[in-house]
C-alpha cells in the first residue's frame, strides 16, 4: 500500500493522478485527508480514504497502518508544521510504515540563517528526524513552483513590468506536476533508499530574462526593477496584501539574490526520462493570447 498525506492539496493530488496513470491500481492507493468532503473526487478514483489530521498523533497511525511506503507532503500550516511533520514520522514509524518518501526544499545552504531559513528550517529538521527514524527514505527536494511565477510577477505585469526585489538572483522554477511525476517515478522504482534528490529544472531563471522574454513575446517592452526590499514591502502592504504573503515573496526574492535557488546538480531530468517544463513554454502558454 502507498499512502500519500496532502492528498487533497495540488501536489499530493497529482501525484496521484500520475500513480495511476502509469498503472498503480487505486485500490493500493490510500489518501491521507482531514475532509472527507474533499476527498470525494479521489474516493470516486477508488482510493481508499482515511482521515486523519497532522496535529492527531493516533489518527496518524490509525490511518498508515498497512502502508509500505508513506509520501509526507509538507504541510502548509507554517507555524505548526515542524511539530506536525515530527508527528507524521512517529505515526509511521509505530505504524510499521517500511519507506518514508518526502518532499523538501531544495537550496544551497543547509542553514535556517540562510535567506530562505523562513521556510527552509522545518523542512532541515524534518529531514534529519526521517534520516534518524530508522525506516528506510528517499527526500526529494523541490525547488519553487513555478506555478506560482505569475503571482510574483503580479496581475498587469506585461503592461507595469516586473517589481520584484531579487536583483540578479535566479530560481530554477519547475512545474508542480513535473515534480508529482518525478516523486511517483521514484515510489513505483527500486533503488531510492537513502537518496536525497533536487527536484528542479535545469535552468536557473532570472527575472531579467523573464522581462526580456514576456517582450519578445508580446511585442511590448516589459521593464524589471529591482527595488530595496523595505520599498517592495510597503509597496505591496498599502496595495493591501496581507503581511504573510508579503514577507513570503520578499523572503524568495532574498533567498534568489542569496543565490540559495538555483538548479544546481538537478535529478529531475534523469527521474522523469525526459527535460522538465521549461519556462518558455509556461510563460507563453499565459502571456502570448493576451
Ligand atoms: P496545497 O495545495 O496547499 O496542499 C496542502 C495539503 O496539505 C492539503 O491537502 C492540506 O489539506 C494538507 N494539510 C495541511 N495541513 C494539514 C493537517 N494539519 N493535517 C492533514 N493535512 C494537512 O499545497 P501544494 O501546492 O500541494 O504543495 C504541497 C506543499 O509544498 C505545501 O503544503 C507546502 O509545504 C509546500 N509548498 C511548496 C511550494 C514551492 O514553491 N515549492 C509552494 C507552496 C507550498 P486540506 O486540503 O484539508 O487543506
């Protein structure tokens, strides 16, 4: 059995979708949701359901019993989630859980005084309890969604141009589903034990080049600007973006300034079989029909 926690969210989902796609048969397929509700779609698949809360030790070893390999997805609940991944890994150690695969960071430093220590220290933590559980794991380190690229970008950004304090920092921006097929490849694979992979595009993005791309391809000139990083937060406070989201976005313009977000030695070619989505293709696919 694999079981996949945050299997309501849009990475687990996906890395379910791609499981069975590529011929896991869903009944050996079990989601981790808090909401029964909304694993509904994924009931309708014929994946078992069993629900269950980070925060809820019992409900955890309740819910992976019977599980072989367990994928923690990182949780999302930035103040909690350190104590909720620990959780997780106790859950499935006394549950019997064989191979504990989950997804983290990739960066440059393995430092939380680093630029991306915001986001970076449970996930350096969690990893060092997964190394030390005694089960067998596989941690599979993703860099930025870049899904997310035109949220950072901001909405008129072909007609304002870009207004993001990174300097000349780059990100080795990759899809969320690249990354879901890369981690059911690994779960439907032998030989992962005790690995630790960057799951990134092999191109690091500078959002120089992204200006430069979004004028080739809409014919309009679209500026960057990299302002102090105190302008950008005020900027974006009196727009009215609540503060958590707008210390998120300063932080990864830091942490690629930092240089902590570039491709490095990536294994997502390698683990998909073929090069991941570029951001050409995601960029043009969003700015060329407007
Ligand atoms: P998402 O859509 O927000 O999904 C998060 C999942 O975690 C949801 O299924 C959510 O359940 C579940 N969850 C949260 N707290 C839980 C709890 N206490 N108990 C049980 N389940 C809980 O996020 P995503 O896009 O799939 O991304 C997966 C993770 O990657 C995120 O959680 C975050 O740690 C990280 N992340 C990475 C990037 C990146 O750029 N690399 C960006 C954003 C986030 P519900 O459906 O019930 O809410």
């Amino acid at each position: 059995m694999i079981t996949i926690t945050g299997a309501t969210g849009q990475l687990g989902n996906s890395v379910i979708n791609f499981l069975i796609q590529k011929g896991v048969s869903s009944s050996e397929i079990t989601a981790l949701a808090r909401s029964v509700e909304k694993a509904e779609p994924l009931k309708a698949k014929g994946v078992n359901i069993k629900t269950g809360n980070y925060d809820d030790l019992a409900s955890l070893v309740e819910a992976f019993k019977g599980t072989d390999k367990l994928l923690l997805i990182s949780g999302n609940e930035m103040e909690k989630r350190e104590q909720q991944h620990i959780n997780v890994v106790n859950a499935a150690k006394e549950a019997g859980v064989k191979h504990i695969f989950y997804t983290s960071l990739q960066r440059k430093t393995d430092s939380a005084d680093s630029p991306i220590g915001f986001v970076l220290s449970a996930h350096l933590n969690t990893e060092k309890i997964i190394q030390e559980s005694g089960m067998s794991y596989t941690i599979l380190r993703n860099n930025l969604y870049m899904d997310m690229l035109p949220w950072v970008l901001g909405q008129n950004v072909v007609e304002a141009g870009i207004f993001y304090p990174a300097k000349d920092g780059e990100v080795a921006y990759t899809m969320r589903d690249d990354m879901a097929e890369a981690a059911a490849n690994v779960m439907m694979s032998d030989g992962h034990e005790g690995k630790e992979y960057n799951i990134s595009n092999g191109h690091s993005l500078s959002f120089g080049e992204v200006a430069q791309h979004l004028s080739a391809v809409t014919g309009k000139e679209v500026k960057y600007i990299s302002p102090d990083v105190a302008v950008y937060k005020d900027t974006l406070m009196n727009a009215g973006m609540p503060e958590v989201a707008v210390d998120m976005l300063a932080g990864f313009a830091m942490g690629a300034s930092a240089g902590e977000l570039v491709a490095g030695d990536t294994d997502l070619p390698g683990l998909l079989g073929r090069e991941p989505v570029n951001y050409k293709t995601f960029l043009d696919a969003i700015y060329t029909q407007k």
